[in-house]
C-alpha cells in the first residue's frame, strides 16, 4: 500500500478541522484500525516497476537527445525532443489516445522479439517532409492521402534515425531495429491483445515553429527477456567497463613520448623591492637551502623527487634520493 503525501494547504486544514472540532480525532484513528481495500484494475496490469520504469526513461532520455541533434542536421533547422512521460497502459488504451489518422512506423528490434510502433502526430511528419522538400517546415495535415512518394521520404527519414535509437540502447542491448510497416490507420494495427501491457514513451517534439507528440509503443513481449537488465542495480553493476588491453597499449605508448620539463631547484629566498635595487657586483644572496639537504626535482613544475647535486660526464647532474610523496612539503 502506498502512503499519500499531504500538501502544506490539507495538513493545514485537517489541523482546522480538529481545532473546530469539525473532525474527532479518536474517529480517525478508530478508521485507521480499520483494514482498508484498494480496488485493483485487473486491465491495468502493472508488470513493470517503478525501478525498470525508469530505466526505460533512461535510455530514451538518451535516445531524445541523439534524435534531436541527428533531425537538426538533417533539416537544417531547429529542433528540441524531450521526454514528455513513460506509462505502462493496456495496448487498447494507446490506440485510443492516439489520433484516427496519423504516422505509424512498425518496426522489428532484433535479437529482441515482438514489434514496436513509433507513431508520430501529423503536425511532426508533415512539418518534416516540407522542411526536406524545401519548404519552411510549416505543418499542413493531409497525412490520410499522402502520395507514394511523400510515404517513401517520411519512412526514410524516420528509418535514418534508427541508428540514435540503437545507439541508445546500446548501453543496454545491440539491437538491429528494421522498419516492418507503414500505416496512417491505427485501427489496422494489432500488435499484441487489446489488455496487453504496454510501455508508451512520449516524447514532446519541436521542429522550426511546429510542435507535436512521438509516441512509442513497447509491448510487454518485447522487453520480458531483458527486464531484469532494466533496473539501477544493473546499471550500477555494468558501469564499470573492462580494460581494453589495445587501447590501454597505444595510450600508455604515447604517454611515454610526450616531454615534460625538469627543473633542479638549488634554493629560495624572498627579498623586498629596497634590496632588489640595492643590488651591486658581486654581491651575495643567502638562499634557504642548506648545502647539506637534498634538492627538490620538478617535473612540469610540479615537486617529484629529492636529489643530490654532481657531476655526470662532465656535465651538471642530479641523483634521485627518494619520491616526493603527496603532503610531504606540509607535514608541519
């Protein structure tokens, strides 16, 4: 049983209520005692938890990403799709709240069996067949006698953006989705049975100055064998990928070519501006480094090693001593 979340206005006036004596409070817990039935809709059946549910908002909240960016390159104009709602609803409901003449695209997700159904508002498709036949992107609704032609651009370019929703699976599953059908009449189209469970992503699409709805349609069928992948313990469990041992190979081979700078620090000191200007030849100035303590070595300015000051073929060199471990220069 769910517990209800009262608003501030409801605590507000069932402490009113109280107060007047409008309600008694020994009433209230003698109904509370009582054992209370919840009606339970045997046509709604909810097969998907809250935790898969949104796992499936995931994935599309990815999917509305790359389909906007894949749409605003391919018609030159602007475009925003956000997810709009994840439901769980009887097969029949989604055909009845979807309109008598629209686009539907029925297509397979292999490996995965059963079809789904991308339905998109007349507004959306017809606003992007007259963006890519050179028109501004204005929406005129003649979706129900679309020429063979018209059919042929609208399927292609939905069937083009198949390659944002396999990528946005990809975290999940490979699938290979493959237009099947073409419809405008969701009446023709029974997928699965009318008390079927569904998943229904809505998606709030823009393009140029037209707005509209995509729907998908993901019947039960087709998410059971990979439903238990759909929860955040899977994603927490898969988010750490193996090492790639080529890759790990030609990253670590291009680290050990890049140069960094190597600077043996001899000493510091601080003097003020007076003694700056007051310098002559041959004067001295005392540093802070004993002559009996190791040098720091810096590597890209960054402290790394002590070493010892010599002679190597002639040339000035350094020893190592020892690495210079984070939090060693402030210990004290």
């Amino acid at each position: 049983m769910v517990d209800e979340v009262l608003s501030q206005n409801e605590i507000d006036s069932l402490l009113s209520a109280l107060t007047t004596g409008e309600m008694d409070a020994e009433e209230l817990k003698k109904e509370e005692k009582e054992k209370k039935v919840r009606v339970y809709d045997f046509k709604r059946a909810l097969r998907f938890s809250k935790d898969q549910i949104r796992g499936i908002t995931r994935i599309h909240e990815n999917y509305a990403r790359l389909l906007t960016t894949f749409f605003s390159s391919q018609l030159r104009s602007y475009v925003n799709i956000s997810v709009a709602s994840v439901d769980q609803i009887p097969y029949e409901e989604f055909i009845r709240s979807i309109p008598n003449i629209t686009v539907l695209n029925v297509f397979s997700v292999s490996p995965l069996e059963g079809r789904v159904i991308m339905e998109v508002n007349p507004n959306i498709a017809y606003g992007m067949l007259d963006r890519v036949l050179g028109g501004k992107g204005d929406s005129v609704n003649k979706i129900e006698n679309l020429t063979e032609i018209e059919t042929i651009l609208i399927s292609q370019l939905l069937e083009k953006g198949f390659s944002s929703l396999k990528e946005a699976w990809s975290s999940l599953l490979d699938i290979d989705p493959v237009l099947e059908e073409f419809e405008v009449n969701p009446q023709f189209l029974q997928l699965v049975s009318p008390n079927e469970t569904v998943v229904v992503v809505s998606l709030n699409t823009t393009i140029g100055e037209t707005s509209g709805m995509i729907n998908i349609c993901i019947p039960h069928i087709v998410l059971e064998p990979i439903i238990s992948k759909l929860s955040v313990q899977y994603w927490m469990q898969t988010a750490t990928k193996k090492r790639d041992p080529e890759a790990y190979e030609k990253l670590s081979t291009s680290i050990q070519k890049a140069n960094v700078v190597a600077k043996a620090l001899l000493g510091e000191t601080t003097i003020n501006i007076q003694q700056f200007l007051d310098l002559n030849k041959e004067d001295v100035i005392a540093l802070n480094q004993q002559i009996d303590q190791p040098l720091t070595l810096k590597i890209n300015d960054e402290p790394k090693f002590y070493v010892q000051p010599g002679k190597y073929k002639n040339k000035l060199s350094v020893q190592v001593l020892e690495e210079i471990k984070e939090g060693n220069e402030n210990d004290e």
